[in-house]
C-alpha cells in the first residue's frame, strides 16, 4: 500500500460486506485500526436475536476451560478443530464445540435440528478481531468516522445513480 499510494492509512473504515478474518488480519500486520462493521451489527440489536438461544452470543463463555454454557446450563466442550479455506486461498482454524449431553433437555428444538448433541464450529480469531473492530465502531470517533465514510461513499453513489442515471452495475469481481 505503501509503495503504491506513497503514504499509509492508520484507520480502514468498511462496511460489512468486508469483514473477514483475513481482512482483519491483514489490518493488523500493517498496523491500521479497523472500523469494520460486523456483518450481524443490525441483527445484534433486535429482540429475536438475543433470544435466540442457540447463537454463541447468547451463551456464556468460559475462557479458563474454552467452553460455552448454554441456557440449560450444561457445557460445549471443545472436541476438534476444523479448517476452512475461503476463495482467495486463506485457510481459517475453527474450534468444533460439542454439547455434554442434550438428552431429555426441553431446550433442544430451540437451539439445534440435530439428532445428535448441539455443535458449532468458531474461529476464536474472528471472533477475537471482530470483538476489536466492534469496540472501534462504537467509540465516540468510531461514530464519526462511520458518519463521514457514510456520507462520503453513498453520496458518490447517489451522483452516479441520480446525476448519471447509472442505476445498476453488471459486473462482480475484481477482474471485471
């Protein structure tokens, strides 16, 4: 970036559809503070969400035992890790959590479809970055900077839209 622009950013305002582990990753090995949306920020707010008792969110973690209690109190144990690779080749670590026992719990249809005992995979890292970025976005120049990049990007999209008639674009992708 640098070599390029001739100078270096310290702050990346984004929206959503821009967060990633690999993004966040890569801010902080250059040093730039992320203010990236998360992608669920406006689901986070809603009572359905924090009701939803089978999101990770919702659940109390234990940081001594890298566990997770679920509403019925009984623990997500760690049981393996699986890796993911995105499109761009970046391969991801996930924690695979597996509930102690969810026989007989009158909680079960509400937190997972499985015949089995609940799962979930989660990358502690994405987790831990977006815990980071969040706590940016909702600082006091977090805000700003969120207000500014709003008002900058969409109003250059509200140009090419309304000045341009340029209503749709057909392409996707870097290549294009």
């Amino acid at each position: 970036m640098l070599e390029k622009l001739g100078q270096k950013y310290t702050n990346v305002i984004a929206d959503s559809g821009y967060e990633s582990e690999e993004n966040y990753l890569y801010l902080e090995r250059e040093g730039i503070n992320s203010y990236i949306k998360p992608q669920s920020y406006e689901i986070w707010k809603k009572k359905n969400f924090k009701d939803n008792i089978s999101r990770h969110e919702n659940m109390t973690y234990i940081e001594e035992a890298d566990a997770y209690v679920c509403t019925n109190g009984r623990i997500l144990w760690p049981v393996g890790i699986h890796h993911k690779k995105s499109a761009s080749g970046y391969r991801s670590e996930l924690t695979v959590y597996e509930c102690e026992d969810c026989n007989g719990c009158p909680h079960k249809t509400k937190c997972t479809k499985a015949q089995g005992n609940r799962r979930m995979k989660l990358s502690k890292t994405f987790i831990e970055k977006r815990g980071k970025s969040y706590k940016n976005i909702t600082t006091e120049k977090g805000t700003q900077l969120r207000v500014n990049r709003s008002i900058q990007v969409d109003g250059a999209f509200g140009v090419l839209k309304n000045d341009y008639e340029f209503n749709r674009f057909l392409t996707r992708g870097k290549t294009k």
